[in-house]
C-alpha cells in the first residue's frame, strides 16, 4: 500500500510539474501578445488648436483611435508644439529617430525636398475628391513613401481641410501692383508663387501669425479658413478677407513615422495606423465643411469683415506664376519631376470628370 501510495503521489507530482512548466513557457508568449508600444508624436500646431490638436479627426483623436482599435497595443503621447520641441522641427526629430512620429503638412519641408509640397496641395490643383484619388489609387501614396525614404520615415494622410481661403490682408487687393512689397505670412508653394509677383512671403507657425499682423511685422497673412481663422482673432488684425483658395484647394495633414518604429509593428497595428489615417481625414473635413459657413457669416456680420474673391486678372497672373515656378522646380530635380509628372497626369484625366460631375452639379446648384 505505501508502495502504490508512493507511485500515485510521484504521478501527480510529475502531472503538476508538467503543467507548470507548460504554464510558465506559454507565460511570456501571452505577455509578448498583449504588450503595448508607445509613441510620442510631436506636432507643428500650438496647444488645443481645433483640428490640428484635438476634436473631430485630428492627431489626439487619432490616438486614441488607434489605442481602442488595438485593445491598448499601441499608444501614442502627443506634444503639441513648443511641449517638447519647436513647431518646426518635428521632420528633423523624425528622421534622427528622436521621437516615434510627427503631424504637420508636407509643404513645410518643402525646402529640404520640393516633392514634398505636392502631398500637401498645389496650388490651382485638384479638389479634395481629385487630390485623395491621387493619393489612394493613382499612385500619390507611393511616391510620398520615395520621397521621404531617403529621411527614414513613411507618410500618411491625417486630415484634410478642403479649400483653403486666400488669407487677411490691411488693404484690399485690386490689381495685381497691390501685391508688390507685401509682407505677408503664406507657406509652401504659394510663398514662391507670391515671390515672383513682388510679396515678401514668410513662414510663420500657427501661433505667431496673429501677433504678427496685429503689430504690422507683417501685413497679410494666410492661415485656414473662416472658423480657425476666427479662432485665431485674424479678423481683429486685418478686415479684408479674400476668399478665392488658389492655393491651397485641398489641404492635406500628414503623419510621418520613423521607418524603424514603423517597422517593428505588426502587421494588424500598421493596418490600423492606415485606417486610422483615412478615418481622421474623412472625419476633418467633414467637420471643416460644419463649421466654416456659420463662421463666414459671424465674421461678415458680427465681426465687419470683408469678404470677396480676388479679381480675375490677379488671378490669372497668380495661375501663370504657379506654373512656372513648378516647370522650373521640376527641371531641377529627377524626383521632383516624377511626382509632379504623376499629380498632373492625374490631373488632366480627373478635370475631365470633375467638371462633368461636380462642376456641374455646382453650377447648377449654387446658380453661377
């Protein structure tokens, strides 16, 4: 009997024993499962800017987008600019790996790659319906990922504003003489555009422009559209407000992630991040779209602004300055010229439609 006793107890204890070590080998495999990865993502935008910041499809939505989607696998902590390094610097601390991600527009980097601009808009360019399909399904998406190779990161759309206002000025503009001297706050393209045409263009961060403007270091100033513009108190600074958005008809955000960071992640969490991206973009610009009439009105009746289009012969020379100035950038660089090739045969095929489509439909809509 203490024989078989003996027997039965080392069985069990050997059962045990081989559960146990069964148990503590699964352990860390469930634990690699469930464990988090955290980001910082720094931002060119100023604390709780609508849009840029926070709300309705903007870079702190789009964490905690992707913190439910993953169940708290992927984490992001966001700094909006000046929390931990300046508005502009975030591409730099990208590509030196100091930080996981950024979220800007592409057209800021324009100095140090000029292809980067067209991911963003270009001016007299495509609609947010033609610029999106470019992205998506003619090819844009790809040629961001070669541009910003080089730099170690990859790009993704993160929001979208739609057509963009001229801007604020002092003085109205009614020839095209007016602009000449202009100093006036306007980035990417549309600062080369201006340029030739005489305007002194500066790049200023979000947060700067209205002090800029109110104490006359500048004397126009380009920013968003007419609730962020209101928000920013523009309208105490400058009365006229040109509508026409030349240049910027489709302005896209970016995220950009550093490649290694992007490349440790799994294959569900990278597919996240990408339907993430398209969410917020979605959901931007459709609240862009709720809330820039009321805003147009209270400006126009309640604030004394001004507001009306360029006329058309300034217009027209601003079309004919954008086109030279991206012939000449794009001669001047293999890479340049392939994006540029790529947005514009697009472009030839999508005007076609859009005018059929929705340029009818707006004629007709709108009566003009």
């Amino acid at each position: 009997m203490e024989r078989r006793s003996f027997i039965k107890a080392g069985i069990k204890a050997g059962l045990a024993g081989t559960v146990g070590a069964t148990a503590a080998l699964a352990a860390p495999t469930v634990a690699r499962a469930q464990s988090s990865i955290t980001w910082k993502m720094t931002n060119a935008y100023g604390p709780n800017a609508p849009f840029y910041v926070v709300g309705p499809g903007s870079p702190t939505d789009m964490a905690k987008k992707l913190e439910t989607m993953s169940g708290g696998r992927l984490k992001i902590q966001h700094f909006a600019a000046g929390e931990l390094i300046p508005a502009l610097e975030g591409f730099d601390a990208v590509a030196a790996g100091t930080v996981e991600s950024n979220a800007a527009n592409s057209y800021f980097w324009s100095g140090k790659v000029f292809a980067a601009q067209y991911f963003t808009t270009v001016p007299f360019g495509m609609s947010f319906q033609g610029h999106m399909a470019w992205l998506y399904h003619g090819g844009g998406m790809e040629l961001w990922q070669e541009v910003y190779k080089p730099f170690n990161m990859v790009a993704f759309p993160m929001n979208n504003t739609g057509v963009q206002m001229t801007g604020w000025f002092r003085k109205p503009v009614e020839t095209v003489e007016d602009l000449k001297g202009l100093r006036m706050r306007i980035p990417g393209l549309a600062g080369k555009v201006y340029g030739q045409l005489g305007v002194d263009a500066r790049l200023l961060p979000g947060g700067e422009i209205f002090p800029a403007l109110e104490r006359g270091v500048i004397d126009a100033a380009e920013f968003v559209g007419p609730f962020q513009d209101r928000r920013l108190g523009l309208q105490k600074a400058a009365k006229f407000y040109h509508t026409t958005g030349w240049h910027e008809p489709a302005t896209t955000g970016e995220l950009i992630i550093g490649l290694a960071a992007w490349e440790k992640l799994p294959a569900d969490l990278k597919e996240m991040v990408k339907v993430a991206s398209m969410a917020c973009v979605l959901e931007s610009l459709t609240w862009s779209e709720a809330v820039n009439g009321e805003a147009l009105t209270e400006l126009v009746e309640k604030d004394g602004v001004t507001a009306k289009p360029l006329p058309d012969a300034v217009i027209a020379r601003l079309k004919e300055a954008t086109y030279d100035t991206l012939a000449a950038e794009a001669a001047k660089d293999p890479l340049t010229k392939k994006v540029h090739d790529s947005y514009m045969g697009f472009k030839k095929k999508h005007d076609k439609w859009a005018k059929l489509s929705e340029g009818a439909f707006q004629s007709a809509a709108l009566g003009s």
